[in-house]
C-alpha cells in the first residue's frame, strides 16, 4: 500500500530571496470562509467580535486580533484564518472549511511594491493601500487575494493548485525588481 505525506502547498520551494524581496510560506492554520444569511450581518458582526474579538470587516479590509485574522473576501464574504471559526456562526451565516484549499505566502521586503507592479492591475502603493487593505484582484493571470501586513510585506493568497504558477510569476518579477536596481 503507497504512504502518502502530507505537503503544504509552496513546500520545498521557499524561501526565496531575490534583491530587496523574499518570498515565504505562511501557515495561517484554520480558514473558513463565512458567508451571512439575508438580514443577519449585524448579527453575525457581534457574535464573531464576542467569539472571536474581531467584526464583520468592511469592503477592502482585514481585521486582525489575537492569533486570527478576517479578511474581506468579496461582497458579504469573509475568510477567518487562524482558528476555527465558533460553531454558534452557522445559524447565521454560511460557513465552509478553506484550510487546504488555498496556497499563502508572505512577499516582504523594500521592493515587494515593486514587485506586486508588475503582477497586479491594482495601485498598491502605500499611499494608496495602506496596511489592513486587502482586495481580490488578478496576480498574473490567477484570482488572489492580497492584504497588505504592514510598511513592505503582503499576504497573497492564491488557489493551493496554483501554487507552482504563483512562485514562477513572483520569482519572474523579483528578478525584473532586482535587476532595475
């Protein structure tokens, strides 16, 4: 009978640094995404802020709190990383285990902005998305999510199966970064 091991979805494969950017995997533990019922969202706003010290995040926002993060996913969509999410949320709302589902990655470093340029269709100057904004956008030509952490590091979250195409398209553009100097 074959043994099969369990792989994360980047493994092996990072880190990467290229210039002023590295690339790593995050392990954010448990995902679900949360989806609220017709009429329920304020009242899934203060059951997740009682189970889990964190709102419903407004459009183009993440909330973190202790160990968990909720990222707006889409419209009357969120993603709860880093616990599992309080059974008492399913009368209202939605709720779908995401944990293998998705390949995360960290792009820190002076040039992750650069870097992100020429992946994404989308400002992500700091100026312009600060940290806490997050957004579903096109990285290449993959679906992601993309949340800025902080002054030069970005969480992007892709499909797991397209784990290999993401680090192929990072590493390209960290090279194109590196070599403008």
């Amino acid at each position: 009978m074959a043994e099969l091991t369990a792989k994360s979805p980047c493994a092996g494969r990072l880190p990467l640094t290229i210039g002023a950017a590295t690339v790593t995997e995050e392990t954010l533990g448990p995902m679900t995404s949360i989806a609220p019922y017709r009429g329920r969202q304020a009242d899934l706003a203060a059951a997740l802020a009682a189970a889990h010290g964190l709102g419903w995040p407004q459009p183009n926002r993440s909330l973190t709190g202790a160990g968990v993060r909720l990222i707006w996913f889409g419209r009357d969509q969120a993603l709860l990383t880093g616990a599992v999410a309080d059974p008492a949320l399913e009368d209202m709302a939605a709720l779908a285990d995401q944990s293998d589902a998705w390949a995360a990655v960290r792009l820190q470093g002076e040039a992750a902005e650069a870097v992100l340029a020429r992946l994404v269709p989308v400002d992500l100057r700091r100026a312009v998305f600060a940290p806490g904004a997050t957004l579903r956008s096109q990285l290449g030509h993959m679906p992601a999510s993309l949340t800025r952490l902080d002054d030069h590091g970005f969480l992007i979250l892709v499909y797991r199966s397209m784990a290999g195409t993401l680090l192929h398209d990072l590493k390209t553009a960290m090279e194109a970064a590196a070599a403008r100097g």
